[in-house]
C-alpha cells in the first residue's frame, strides 16, 4: 500500500530578528521523516517544546519549512505554487486543543458548520443542511443544537464540532494538535472512540499529537517519540511501551504510572 503522507527531512527554524544571533540556535524541526497509511492514525508524542505543533503547522501548509519534503499522495506540498496549494489545502484539517479559536464566536453551530460547505461549492441550500444535519449526527452531536453559539455548548460538545467541521471538505487526514487535552478524563475517551469510530467508518487517516503517551499507545497504531525537533523513535504503539530505545521514550514512559505499572504487571511471571 501505498503511504498517504510522506515526510522527508523536514526542518523549520524560526527566523527571529535577534540582536545577537544564537550559533547553535535549535531549529523547531530538525530533519523529520515519517510516513503515514491511509485509515491508520500516528500519534507524535513529546514534552513541550519538542516542536509537534510545528510538525502540525507545516503539514497544514499554514508554516513553510525552511527545508525538506511533504508528499501527500504523490504530490510535494512544499514545491506546489500557491494556487495549487489552495486546492490541495483542505484535504488536510487541524484541530487545535482549545476550539474556541478556531470557531467564530459570533456564529451558531449551523453557521459554523455550513461555512465550509459553501466554500466548497458542490452543494444547493437544501444539500448544505442536509449535509450538515448528517455531519452533527456523525459526531454525535443533534440538530437541535444548531442555532447555539461555540459559548453554549460543552467542551466535549465544542470539540465535537470542530471535529464535524474539519470533516465537512473531506479531508484525507486529520491532525489533532492535543485536540483532547483540555477535556475532562471520560469526555476524552468518549471523543477518542468517536475518532477511532469515524476511522472505521471513512477510513479517516490521523496524526495525534499529544503529550500524553497513554493517550497516544490507546488511540495509535505507531508512536512517534518527539526530542529537540526530532523523531528519536518510531514504532508499532506496544513496541515502545514494551521495548522502548530512547531515553526520551523511557522518561515518558515512566511519567506515565498507568503505562509503566500495565507493562510491570505483564513481565512478572
Ligand atoms: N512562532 C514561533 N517563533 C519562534 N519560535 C517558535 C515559534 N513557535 C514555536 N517556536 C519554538 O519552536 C520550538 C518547538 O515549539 P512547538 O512546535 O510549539 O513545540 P510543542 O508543540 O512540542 O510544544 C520551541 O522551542 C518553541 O519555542
Ligand atoms: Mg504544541
């Protein structure tokens, strides 16, 4: 089969005008590469700082890199000239941690939701709500809640929505940037098995950035461990829990009491 993402030796330095310029200065990224199945979800798990977000923001074509390749199916987004980028831009969706960004505050969730339909242009007004209705009903959310602003629903609710919304160009990839983080314990599992769901069901392919790796090993085929910009192990989702190499991996492993006690309880005989 072949990848739907492929990432090549991706680097991003952020060019700040400094005063005095830092020799070894750390770029955000530092030679990235990874690929990426369809209907399969990577989980790019790492400490603040560790340069996920600019993984998310490259792959969205909202940074530039200052180097390297991002194939998605066949095509380098980095050398594509802005129109053709425009067109191949909303294939790949970006959910932030906090929605209320994201989603205008001054619409209600029909708005909301319609906005990117219409920009799509394949739809009558009839076909708009209709899609809309079934979007909401995809993520569990119900019609009734359609003349409600961002401010009056849940967080789960709010999250559900930019989940519906990123879905309505029919993408091929969704990155969730700590999408989950923000929400109470059962609220994020309940959104986790929706996401697990709508992979089932549309052959959704994610890229799941989280700092949290019990997080990362429930919801994720592969695990990317993330350090000072870059992958410093990759693998199937039980191989790092059972077998990490790094270091970086160790540490968050052991930071995470529910995966470290799982895989003690599992090698007593
Ligand atoms: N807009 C920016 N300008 C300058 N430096 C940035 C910018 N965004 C992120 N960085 C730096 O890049 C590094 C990686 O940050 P980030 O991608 O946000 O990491 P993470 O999401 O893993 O916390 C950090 O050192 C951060 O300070
Ligand atoms: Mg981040």
């Amino acid at each position: 089969m072949q990848p739907l993402l492929n990432v090549e030796n991706l680097v991003k330095r952020y060019d700040g005008k400094r005063l005095v310029a830092l020799q070894d200065e750390l770029s955000a990224l530092d030679g990235v590469s990874f690929s990426l199945f369809p209907a399969t979800t990577l989980a790019v798990v790492g400490e603040s700082g560790s340069g996920k977000s600019t993984l998310a923001l490259c792959l969205a074509c909202l940074e530039p890199p200052t180097a390297g390749c991002i194939w998605l199916e066949g095509k380098n987004l980095v050398a594509l000239g802005e129109a053709e980028r425009r067109k191949v831009r909303p294939q790949i969706q970006l959910i932030f941690q906090d929605p209320a960004n994201s989603l205008n505050p001054r619409w209600n969730v029909l708005e909301i939701l319609t906005e990117p339909l219409r920009l799509q242009g394949k739809f009558n007004s009839e076909g708009i709500e209709r899609r809309a209705s079934c979007l909401l009903e995809q993520v569990g959310l119900s019609m009734h809640i359609a003349t409600r602003s961002p401010a009056e629903l849940s967080g789960g609710q709010r999250q559900r929505l930019a989940i519906a919304r990123a879905l309505a160009p029919g993408p091929k990839l969704l990155i969730l940037d700590e999408a989950l983080s923000a929400l109470d314990c059962s609220v994020q599992a309940q959104i986790a098995n929706l996401l697990m769901e709508l992979q089932t069901s549309l052959g959704m392919t994610y890229l799941f950035i989280t700092h949290d790796l019990a997080m990362g090993v429930h919801i994720a085929d592969e695990i990317a461990v993330m350090h000072q910009g870059r992958i410093v192990e990759l693998g199937p989702a039980e191989k790092i829990v059972t077998s990490p190499h790094h270091e970086m991996t160790r540490q968050l492993l052991a930071a995470t009491p529910s995966i470290a006690q799982a895989t003690r309880l599992a090698r007593e005989p």
